[in-house]
C-alpha cells in the first residue's frame, strides 16, 4: 500500500475527507444562497432565470458544479463507513444511556445528513434534474424597454433544442430563457413541500453548528486566536443567517402564493 | 457529621469471562455510610457475597488515590461516575440518596474487552504507548531546570497532557468508542517537549496506526471525552495530534516504522 493510501486509509485520513469535502460544501452554501436571493427581487424571475441560465452553461462553474456532486456522495459514503466502524467499535451497547456532556447536534450529524441526503435528492430531482435533463419546465421572455428600463414578462413558446437568446429590436431588448422560477414557485406554493423545506433548513442548521468547527477540529486547525473565530462564523453564518435566508424562500413564496 | 446510612439497589453487570455473555444481576446495599468511596461500598457488597458464598464482584483498583488509573466503572450513564474530573475511587456515597437505584456497567468497546464482570483489559493502551509512546535515547542525568528554556505555555500544555492516567473514561464515554483523547494526550506530552521533538513526527504515525490496529472509533469532536476525564485532558490535544499527523503523512520524511525499530 503506499503511503497515500496508506494516510486515506487511516481513521484521521478518513476523518480528513470528512472535513474536506464539509468545508467545501459550506462554501456552496454561501454561493447558492447569494444567487437565490435573485428570487426575493420583484421582476417576474427575470434576474433568477437569467442566473440559473449562467450557472449551467458557464464551463467553469459546470467543472465546480460536478465537483460539488462528488463531494456530497464522498461525504455521505464516508460519513456512512466510518459510522459502520464506529458501530464494530462497540458491539456491545450501554444499557444505561450515556449522560456526557455534549451537545446534541454533534451526537446526531448521522441523522441530519441523512435528512439532508433525502432533501438534496428531492431538492435536485425537482429543480436540477427538470431544468437540465427533462423539458417540463417552460420560457419566459422578458422585453426590457432600454429608454424606460421598463420590463415586461411574458410566455415563449420554444423549439425544442432551445436555450437561450438576447436580441434587441427597436430598443428593446428581449431575453428569452428557461422558466425555472415558474417551477420554484409552484413548488413553494405546496404546503407540505414547504414544511419540508423550513425543516430540511433546520437540519442544515444544527449539521454545520457542529460541523463546521469540527472540521477545523479534524484538520488540526485549532488556535487560542482563530478558534473563536471559526466557531462565531459556525455558529452565525453557517447555523443562523445561511438556513434562514434559505428557509425565508419557500415561506415567503408560499404565502404569496396564498394571495 | 453523617447524616444516616444508606440503602441502595445496585443493578450491576456480571460475565464470566469474555467469551460468556453477561447480564445485569441486582443487588441490596444496606446500612452504606455516605462517607464511604464507591469502592469500599462494593467492597460492602463483596463481603456479603463472600459470606454467603457467592462469587465477589469483580472490578479494577488500585492505589484509590485518583492517580493511578486502574479504576474504572460506568455508573448512571457517566465514566467514574456522576461527578467531573475524579475517577471512580474518588466518587463517595453522599454523591447518591438514599434508596437510588445505581446501575454499575464495565466501559464497553470492543478494544476493551470484558475480563471478568467490571473488569476490562486495557491492555490496547499498552500497545499504543509501546508503538511509539517514549523517547528512544536516554535523556542522561536531571540536568539544570535552566538549562533549556521552555516557554511557559508549552511546558504548561505539555504537563497538562501528561496528568493522563490511561483509565479509559475518554473512550468509554465517545459514542464512537474513540481512543483520540488518550492519545493526543500521550502525543501532546512528550512531542511538546525538547526531549521528545526529535521522533515527534515518527511517534505520532506509529501511535495512530496502533490505535487504528486496535479497532477504536473515530473520532467526531462531541467532547464527551473531555468532559468526562478525570485528569481534564483537553481536546485541543485531539486537533495537534491531527495537526502532527497531516504534517508527519503530507509534508515530512519520517516513516511510519521508523520510530519503534530505530531505522
């Protein structure tokens, strides 16, 4: 075996993984949440279609996409074998249920990844995979006057094979894109779907509240200085803004939808 | 100043050996003074047991002063009982009242294998300190304390770190049958040290691999290790083992055998 295997293979190597892949998916988070706040502005999905149109055919972010993909399964495949081993480790269990201090989220991350397992592959089967794999999802054109900025939305009925388009014709400009926002709001209008949502949101929240620290933990990164640092950016933008600003979205959806 | 002696009920776990099964047998503890340790209560229970015949209960100690970590016990769901930062041996009777119901299990995991009722082999800790826990060369004669100047908070961590006892409450205690406590500690303690820098990198590659042989789990960073260590071991040790492991596997030289075999 060589030596790199050898460290990967290890139970630190394994946790190191653990944390890589972690870190890295915390960093989408602030992306994903960035772009969708396109979906609180006020113009029909013009700026969230337009951006949704971006990050898939922007070869880049499409190579940063399929890593993102690879990290989630990474992660849940080690999170699931060192949880095997975790388990050989003590075959015999406690009748008496342990009492140590420790704080619930980090005794239960097995269960909230699980739920945010369950809630990725609902969540990209319904927007992800439609958008890129399946022609369920309509056009939208929108018509920009460019001597009032005024813009007006309306239906595109688009050949199949259709992506995108901008031209301008008599000062006004006109963008004809996939309607994904349509989709997003039909699906936040569905109160059970929403529930989900708020609930998968509060999964996030107490899975990086111990998480993100204690991937600094596992890398060793740990300091009299930086460490509170690292656990304040933990505790108020990975468990406190970022799953509040995503919940916001289908909450403030569905009750517009109730309108 | 006693305030009356105690009765309890203790529902305590008996196994023949490793290859039996146990089960919980429960037992009267009466007339127990709340001055008592843990231990001499049950050495109360034993000699009633002896008296009538009955096989005494089996559990680890020794020195009975907190210090030398052969003491054990899973008691009410805490290592060493309900209290922090002491071992079992230290724990007395007017923790508990009257009439509780205590339930005494040996620290399970599957690198501590049960000997006999409460008694575990630990000897897997042994093995870790042997793979890489000491410092090859003879260090000589105490020299003068001045000698060689160590920081303040580098000695301090580093003596900290050595306060570990080797009990085993870290893993005990780790939903993960997590050994990381202990060996942080061993790593911390001597690779912190002038006399123990040279196979720093060595040790802490020889010292994990032994701990992965032994079959612990990994760690997760719950901290239940340190709440429950008698010798307030912290976790910090657990993130500069990390931090000498990567280094060691990523970035040095040193091999993993190198240590032990002297190559």
């Amino acid at each position: 075996m060589s030596e790199f295997k050898q460290t990967f293979n290890s139970s630190l190597g394994k946790k190191l993984i653990m944390a890589l892949t972690g870190l890295f998916l915390c960093t989408f988070l602030i992306v994903h949440l960035g772009g969708n706040l396109l979906l609180f502005s006020n113009d029909d999905g013009f700026g969230f279609n337009v951006y949704a149109n971006f990050l898939t055919h922007f070869p880049p972010i499409e190579v940063i996409a399929y890593l993102l993909y690879l990290s989630i399964l990474v992660h849940a495949l080690y999170a699931l074998i060192l949880t095997i081993k975790n388990r050989k480790a003590r075959p015999v269990r406690y009748a008496e249920v342990n009492k140590s201090t420790a704080t619930w989220s980090s005794k239960n991350m097995g269960l909230l990844g699980s739920i945010l397992f369950l809630f990725l592959v609902i969540h990209m089967g319904d927007f992800w995979f439609n958008y890129k794999f399946s022609d369920k999802l309509g056009f939208k054109e929108y018509k920009t006057d460019l001597a009032t900025g005024e813009t007006k939305s309306g239906i595109y009925q688009a050949s199949p094979g259709f992506e995108k388009s901008v031209s301008v014709e008599n000062n006004v400009e006109i963008v004809r894109v996939k309607d994904l926002h349509a989709r997003v709001a039909s699906s936040f209008s569905n109160l059970i779907y929403v529930i989900f949502y708020v609930i998968a949101m509060f999964a996030v929240s107490f899975h990086l509240l111990h998480g993100f620290q204690s991937a600094f933990r596992t890398l060793g990164w740990v300091h009299r200085k930086y460490t509170p640092i690292v656990s304040a950016i933990g505790t108020w933008l990975f468990a406190v803004i970022i799953p509040l600003g995503f919940a916001a979205m289908p909450v403030v959806y569905y009750i517009q939808s109730l309108k | 100043m006693s305030t009356g002696n105690m009765n309890l009920t203790l529902k305590v776990w008996r196994q023949k050996n490793a290859d039996t099964k146990g089960a919980f047998v429960t037992y009267k503890a009466e007339g127990i003074s709340p001055d008592m340790s843990f231990l001499e209560m049950l050495d109360v229970v034993n000699e009633g047991l002896i008296h009538k015949g009955d096989e005494p209960i089996h559990f680890d100690h020794d020195c009975r002063e907190g210090i030398c970590g052969m003491c054990s016990l899973y008691i009410n769901g805490h290592p060493h009982g309900p209290k922090n930062a002491i071992t079992t041996c230290q724990l007395h009777m007017r923790t508990f009242h009257d009439g509780e119901i205590i339930v005494i299990e040996p620290w399970r995991a599957a690198a501590f294998p049960v000997i006999k009722d409460l008694a575990v082999d630990r000897s897997a800790f042994d093995r870790i300190q042997q793979a890489g826990g000491f410092v090859s060369v003879n260090t000589g004669v105490t020299i003068d304390a001045n000698a060689i100047p160590i920081p303040k908070v580098i000695a301090d961590e580093a003596f900290n770190s050595a306060t570990c006892i080797g009990c085993g409450a870290c893993v005990a205690a780790c939903k993960n049958a997590s050994a990381m406590l202990f060996v942080s500690a061993k790593v911390t303690q001597l690779g912190m040290l002038p006399q123990g820098q040279p196979e720093r990198y060595s040790r802490v590659q020889a010292m994990v691999a032994q701990m992965d042989a032994e079959g612990f789990g990994n760690c997760t960073n719950t901290g239940a290790c340190e709440a429950e260590c008698p010798k307030e071991i912290k976790m910090t040790n657990i993130s500069r083992m990390n931090n000498d492991f990567f280094s060691a596997k990523l970035f040095r030289e040193e091999g993993v055998h190198e240590h032990a075999t002297g190559e």
